[in-house]
C-alpha cells in the first residue's frame, strides 16, 4: 500500500492537547484500516520562538516541503505579544503558506444539527447550513510590497511623523488558479460560486472580478457565477449564510469573512481547514490543515479544549491529500455520531449545563464510533 | 436666530423618495420650532451622470463645500454597471468624502425594540444593541497610491499577463484624528473603545495601534481602550454585539465591519450615518449625512422605501451640525413612537404579513407623532 507522510506541529496553546487526539485517530486508522503513516513531529509558533528563537526554523520547513501533509494545530498566546513582528508566532505560520505556496485555503462553514442552538443566529436561519469559502492565501496585502512602517518627518500635516504601508497585489495567473480551485470544488457541492471583492472601489478587485469571470467563461460555463460586494457580502452572510455554496475571495476579505461564517454556526470549536497548493511529483497537492479556532491560551493545559475542529481537518487531509473518501467520510460520520449521542467538551455545553467530557475523552469517544 | 445651511443630494433609486421625508421633516422644525434652514438640491451618483457626465460636477463639490452639511440619500444602480471605473456614482461619493475631508464615519448600529424580532439573531443577543462604529472614511486602501491595474508582461509565471494594486496607506496625523472623534463620542456614551486592525499581518496595523494607544495615553487615559484583530471582531459581532460601545478602525475595515454590524440590527431600513470632517470657520464641522443603505433599484419609484434611515440621519445632522439636541432626541423619539404603534413600511413587515405604509404615510406619521 502507498505510505502517507504528515509533519505534526501542534505549536502552543490548546495546540499540543487537540493534536494528541488527532495522533490517536491516525493510529486507529493504521491498526484497523491498513493504513500506512509516516508521521514526524516538530516545532512552530512561540514553541519554535522559545526552542530556536524563531517561529519557525529553516530545518522545520524544509521538513514541511518534503512531506504529503502537516497538520498544525494552532499558534500563538500572551507570552510572545511583545515580540517583534517578524518573530510572532503567526509568522511561522504565514511563513509555512507562503514558501509552501498554498495558495487555496479551503474552510467550511458547516452547522451540525445536533449544535444548532449554539449559534447566536436564529436556528432557522442556520440549521443545514454548509458553504465553504474558498481564500486566497499566498498573496494580496499579507505579502505585497511595499510595506513597512517610515517617517514622515518632512511632511508638517503630519502629527507623529510616521507613515504605515502595506501593499495589495494581486497577478491575473494569482487569482485564475484559485478560482480554478473554487469551480472544481463547486462542481463536486451546489455548483454554484460567489465571488467577493470591492470592484467598487479597488482596481485589484476589478482585477478580481475580471480574471474569475474570465476563467468561469472559458473553462467552467456550467458553474453559476455570482459577484458581491465583500461588505454586502458580510451582510448577506449574516442576514441568510444558506443562499451561499462556495464563496470566493482575496486573503483579507477570507479572513474576515470566514472568521464571520465560522461564528454563524455557533461552534468555533468544530470547523477545520485546508490549505492547498500545486500538485507535487506524486501527484498530491502541497497541503496544510489546521483548525480555524486559535491557540485559547486561557484554557490551554486544562482538558477543556473541543479536539473535533483538529480531527476534521485530519478528514480533510484523508479527503484532499491521500484520495481515502470513505476513510474521511467514516471518521466525518463518527464525529456526528458523537454528537448526537449528546457527547459534549466544555465549549459545547449549554446554558442549562451538564457534563462536559475532557478533551481525551472525546477523542476516545469518536474512536468508539469508528 | 442662526441659519443653517443644508444641500441636499437626493442622488439615485430610492434616494429621491426617502430624501421627500426629509424635507417634510425640515419643513416642520421650520414651521414650529423657529429653525432657519437654507436648503439647497443638486445632483449627485448617477443622476448626476445622466446630467453631466460626470458623477458630481465641480460646480456640486464647490457648493457642498460652501454649506454647513450636506444631505445625500443614495447612489449607484444596474444603469452604470459599465460605466468605467472613473465614472461609477460610487465615486462621486467617494469624491464628496475626500475633497470635503471627512474622515470621520459614524455608522451607529442600534436595536430598535419594536423590531429585534427582524434580526437573523436570536432577540436576547441583540435586544438593546447600541455601537457606534467610527470607521476612518478618507484614507487607507481606498485613495492610497499607487494604483490601478497594469501589464506584467515579462513575467512569465503570470498567466494572463495584468497585475492588479492598490496601496493601503496611514500617517500617523490621519490615525490620531479619527482616534480622537472615537474617544470624544466614547464619553458622552459608554466611554470604552475597541480599536480593530490587523496588526498581526499589517504594518498600516501595528502604526494604528500604536497611534490609538499614543492617543489614548496622551488625551484620553479616563476612556477604557481595547484592541481586536479585525477577525476576531467580525466574530465578536456575530456571538456578542452587545460588549462593544465605541469601535474604531480604518476604511475598509469599517466597510464591511459595519456593514455586518448593521445587519445585526434586522433593519437596514432604520440606519443612519454621519461623516464629520474639521470645524469651519463658523465653528461646526463639515458635514455629509446619508442613509447606511443603498439604492435599491429595485423598489425605487413603487413608494415602499423606508424613509426613516434618510429621516434619522438628519437627526444626526441636527446633533453633530447644528447642536440641536432637543430637537434630535425629539426627532428620535418620534421615530419610536411610530415603531411602537405598529407602523410599518413594507421592509417591517414579518412573514405574518399586515399593512404596509407607504414611503409617504411614514413621513407623515412621524411628523404627526412630533
Ligand atoms: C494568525 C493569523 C496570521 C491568521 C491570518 O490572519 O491569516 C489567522 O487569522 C487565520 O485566519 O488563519
Ligand atoms: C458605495 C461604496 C463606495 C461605499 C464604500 O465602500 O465606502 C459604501 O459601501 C459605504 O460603505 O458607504
């Protein structure tokens, strides 16, 4: 059978504990589905900072060239606020998308019935819900340059004297493959994608909206095409998230607008992520899952942390690395499974209360279901 | 007693319905309060195009910058999508709003009681919401330089040859000033502030931290100051509106934060916003007041708009521009009143259905209730 390698780096936080549970699945798949894993562990965030005095060291990414897959499990906390910008924790993370070229970052908004009245969103607004949104994530103002923070000393309007910039960039062939991206995954869901940018008041977004349609004529007609305005777009995904299947959009507008999907479903918790890039010499793509929620300094170390979020990004990987759909599916179908069962961490725990399980136990229970 | 100035700028679709009201509403406080007002109408957006060419005239722009505040009810519509960029409606608002420096955005997001039953959100998350986003409206990423779209031709990796960019740009002088407008309106509400950037990532976002806090140490130390990553907030404002007083934060960020804010309230319809700029030489500040809605070309002409977003922010007008509290708060208190009986424009209606009052009759029931 073919063997499938993954660089584990749980980084800080609720990171480690999440991870562990992961690390079990992936067991559990070896010992009863015959599937081979090379796993490797290492260092990212401030548990890199605080190992080499980076967020992440050149032998660390060298390692994450050569793998099929890392799972990361979150970054950052308290501790390293005070670092400069170039030694954040983030930056280890925005470093291994960028050298990694992972271009297409894949986080679905889903609401689980069993999870419905968690949101803050009325439960007929949001019951069923599932949109993925499709986010730039190599370029746009995360990477352009110029950037920087200079004086401004000769200006005498200035008050402070100081000028800050940072650079929105984005090429046609940058925005044509992630829209390519979008239409394939469009086509295996609703068919359908939306397309958000500010064509209104951007070139970079006439840019945007012009090479996405650009490749939605010529190469995906069956796929129906919409355009939204990225601030109409954040209203219509407060006011009714279910009009959308697949939204597409730049690295900024993804990470607000996500982050404002994630939140609808009620369950932070529960979504995971994918990050793609181009397919590598065994023909799968560069790749990187992670859990959309952060590092929860505060309730890191206690047992409380939800490990779902991480262990669906470890279905993604199944899903979108190793081809394994039925391994993905089951372990998908495990989690609901749970669920219903009324298994809940911390997080998932009602005003009425109740007892919530440790961040072991659920990890254990979803085996069970396996 | 003073006169007031005013231009009014009805501009396209519903913006000539809504702006009617207004002018009843001036009427009024003309006929029985002993206010003296000075209006002035002129085109702007698309009518102005169809007029001129051009999506505001200089003669327009030199009036507008003559009165004590302008009035503009809404631009843009289906008839200038192709318009080139230099020609869209938007950019007659864009143009009003740089020339006439407004750099401060009060996009106040407030929960009427009669109508918390709209929101998509639960009513116990947003009954009782009262923000107020200040949004940095004459900077940033909408007028930094450079920009445009270009060809990258020599570049042989970028398919389809055109490179897109836009300059996000902040002195330090801009972000202190609309720091200052955010403090100043937190003491006369709940006296705390959040500022939102994306520090993590953005250079512009760590000289707007440190400038707010510069600000907020040097002038404002009794205002309680917070700071959130632009993701996070968009999150926060979909778990938990209401942990938010004053929130400042740049152009394009406030666009689609206060958007989604907006929202959150279930009644587009019913949402003000002014743009402040400096004080003139007769001591109030520049001013421009409009509706958080748009066009709506597709209700224009039918009288189903409602006129009480226009009608509200002349409230504000009378507040910011003119120091006529009582008469703001009575204007206000008008407009609740008519909630609470029941009067309601077609977009108030609930699936239960009921009868709408026209644009008109609105206008009328609220000069009735003051
Ligand atoms: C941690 C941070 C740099 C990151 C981002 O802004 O992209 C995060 O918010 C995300 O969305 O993955
Ligand atoms: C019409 C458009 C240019 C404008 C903006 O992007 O600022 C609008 O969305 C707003 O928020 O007032």
């Amino acid at each position: 059978t073919d063997r499938y390698s993954l660089l584990i780096l749980p980084g800080d936080g609720i990171g480690p504990e999440v991870m562990a549970e992961v690390v079990k699945v992936i067991d559990w798949f070896q010992a009863h589905r015959g599937m081979a894993f090379d796993v490797s562990h290492d260092l990212v965030g401030g548990a890199a900072y605080d190992a080499h005095g980076a967020p992440l060291s050149d032998a660390t990414m060298a390692r994450a060239q050569a793998v099929d897959a890392v799972l990361l499990g979150a970054v950052g906390g308290p501790k390293y606020d005070a670092l400069d910008f170039s030694l954040k924790p983030e930056r280890g993370l925005l470093r291994l998308r960028k050298e990694m070229d992972l271009f297409a970052n894949l986080r679905p908004a889903q609401c689980f019935e069993a999870l419905a009245d968690f949101s803050s969103l009325k439960r007929e607004i949001v019951a069923g819900l599932d949109l993925l949104i499709v986010r730039e994530l190599t370029s746009g103002i995360y990477f352009g340059e110029p950037r920087g923070i200079h004086s401004d000393d000769n200006n005498p309007d200035n008050e402070g004297g100081r000028v800050g910039i940072n650079t929105q960039r984005y090429t046609s062939g940058e925005i044509r493959r992630v829209a390519r991206s979008a239409f394939e995954l469009a086509r295996k869901r609703g068919n359908r994608v939306c397309s958000m940018e500010k064509a209104n008041v951007m070139e970079s977004g006439i840019l945007w909206r012009e090479e996405v349609t650009w490749v939605h004529q010529n190469e995906y007609p069956d796929v129906e095409l919409s355009h939204m305005y990225a601030d109409n777009g954040a209203m219509q995904l407060v006011r009714n998230p279910r009009q959308f299947d697949v939204i597409v959009t730049d690295n900024l507008f993804g990470d607000i607008l996500s982050d404002a999907a994630a939140m609808l479903t009620g369950s932070l918790g529960m979504l995971p992520s994918a990050s793609l890039g181009a397919p590598m010499a065994n023909g799968r793509p560069k790749a990187l899952y992670e859990p959309v929620h952060g590092s929860a300094p505060d309730i890191a170390g206690k047992a409380l942390a939800n490990p779902i979020a991480c262990i669906l990004s470890f279905a993604m990987a199944l899903r979108y690395s190793f081809g394994e759909l039925a391994a993905a599916d089951a372990l998908e179908a495990a989690v609901e499974r749970v669920l219903s069962d009324g298994v809940r961490t911390a997080d998932l725990m009602g005003p009425e209360g109740g007892h919530p399980v440790s961040t072991a136990e659920m990890g254990d229970k979803i085996i069970a279901a396996l």
